[in-house]
C-alpha cells in the first residue's frame, strides 16, 4: 500500500500541483485505510471492503462530513491506481457518499465586523501589522493560507489589488478596498524599518520571518476576545462575512464565485442563505399590503 500511496503523492504534486495542506489531507485517509486493510494489498480491496471500511468508521462515531471526506480521498486513489494499471477497477466509484446536513457559514454582521478588524488601535509595530491583516482578510476574502503567503511585491498600493496563490496553486488577482490598502500602507511604514529575516514576505512574526497560519488564527482569536465577540468565530469567518455582505447588498453570485476563488459555482452556493434584516426590507418594498 505504502508503494502505490508514494506513486499518488508525485502524481498530486507533479500532476495535479496540489497544495501541501491538500496533499496532508489526503495522506491522512489513506494511511487510515492503510492500517485498516492491514496485510492485504489494494488489488484484493473490492465494494464489500470500502463498505466494512465505512462500518468501521461509523462505530468510532465518526462524523458524516469527515467519512465523506475519507470517501472522496479513495475514490481519487483508485481512480489514479485503474488509470494507471494498477488495479483493473475502481471499488469506491459505486459507493454512495453519506447524505450531509446542510451547514450554513458562520459570519459577523457587518457592525461586528467593523469592530474587530478596527480592533488593533496602538501605534507600534505589532498593532500595525495586525490591523492590515484583519483588513485584508475582511476586504479580499481571502483564505488564510493565501494571506501568509503574499509577498510585498504581490500588493499594488496604486491599483488596489493584491495577486494571491489559491489551492491547486493558482494565481488570481483580489481586489482590495481603499481603506484596506490605506492599512497596509500604513504598516509598510513599520515594517520597512525592521530589520527582516524574509525580504519578500508583507507580514512578518517579532522575529522578522513570515508569518505562519498558526500565527494568524492566535491573532484574530485575540482580537475576537478583546471585542467580546460572542460567536464562535476564526479567520475563515472573516471569509464567510466578505461573500455574504456583498451579496446582501447586491452582488451577483457568479461574482462572489470569482472573489472567492471557488472552481465551482455550487461552492458559493452556501452563501445564498439571506440575513432576517434583507428579508424584511425585500418584503417591505415588494409586497402591496407590507
């Protein structure tokens, strides 16, 4: 199994140019089915193994969402392994996946949103650099993983964007607003006067280097319980909170899908849910008798 798990690895890399953080994923579940199947090897894996395979994760009561995960990691790995010879079919294409509930993104109101990317109000260094980075994930949507791996040379101050690298490692370009770009200038300020382990990277850690997406997420936590912000929230919010307030005041999904960077418009779809407050004054202006 280790054999034909390596030859999926360089395919995900070389082939796919999958992220690091997709290619972890994946190796997770098959190691997981790996140790499942114990001694037997991947030509004797049929139908009725993948459904003992997910009987097995149900009695650890795992979570529908991440069996279906699980599922989706077997179905490329055999996939890749009959296109290749390896096996002559492919035993997961059959599987049904576990129906999942409906879960709709967590996401501030734009009150509270505005008062935690204004949280940072000290002049130093530190305070600087976080507010840019809660502006930017508020005014680009953008994933943390893409926000730590901006480069100064990645943010035209003049046009207002910034050239960000998605998931499967590719480019796009993400607009960022006046007052976002106004932020960062003003932390460019500071950093430009430290002294810097990483010439490239437009966020960096006490210590001069690039900021991790570890780093990220204990910064907007901290700012999250300075505000008292009550929901339970994390960086991936602030992504939630971009999509769903341009919709609410009028943009276009096919739109959002491109702010986003999602490869599918049912992706974005999960956005289409609707504020109590857009409901009303919907109703308000279209029903004869509101």
């Amino acid at each position: 199994m280790k054999r034909y798990i390596d030859k999926f690895k360089n395919y995900l890399t070389v082939e796919k140019n999958y992220s690091p953080h997709t290619i972890k994923n994946y190796f997770i579940d098959l190691n997981e089915f790996s140790e499942f199947l114990s001694e037997r090897s991947v030509q004797d894996v049929d139908y009725l193994t993948v459904r003992k395979f997910l009987a097995h994760l149900r009695q650890r009561q795992i979570s529908k969402r991440s069996v279906a995960r699980k599922l989706s990691s077997l179905r490329t790995f055999f996939k890749f392994l009959q296109r290749d010879g390896y096996t002559k079919n492919n035993p997961v294409a059959s599987v049904s996946t576990p129906k999942l509930d409906k879960k709709l993104p967590v996401f501030l109101d734009e009150k509270s949103a505005l008062k935690l990317v204004t949280a940072p109000n000290k002049n130093t260094f530190q305070s600087a650099r976080d507010r840019a980075i809660l502006e930017t994930l508020y005014s680009t949507g953008i994933r943390v993983g893409e926000l730590v791996g901006i480069d100064i040379d990645d943010v035209d101050i003049i046009s207002g964007v910034v050239k960000v690298l998605g998931k499967g490692r590719k480019e796009r370009i993400a607009p960022c607003g006046d007052k976002a770009i106004s932020i960062i200038r003003e932390y460019l300020k500071y950093r430009n006067v430290k002294i810097s382990q990483d010439k490239k990277a437009l966020f960096l850690n006490k210590s001069g280097k690039r900021l991790s997406d570890r780093s990220v997420r204990r910064i907007v936590d901290k700012y999250i319980k300075d505000v008292g912000t009550k929901e339970h929230i994390s960086p991936h919010t602030l992504r939630h909170s971009f999509a769903t307030h341009l919709l609410n005041r009028g943009a276009d999904l096919r739109s959002v899908q491109e702010l986003l960077g999602h490869k599918n418009l049912s992706t974005t779809q999960i956005y289409t849910h609707v504020t109590m407050e857009r409901l009303k004054s919907v109703y308000d202006k279209a029903h004869p008798r509101a």
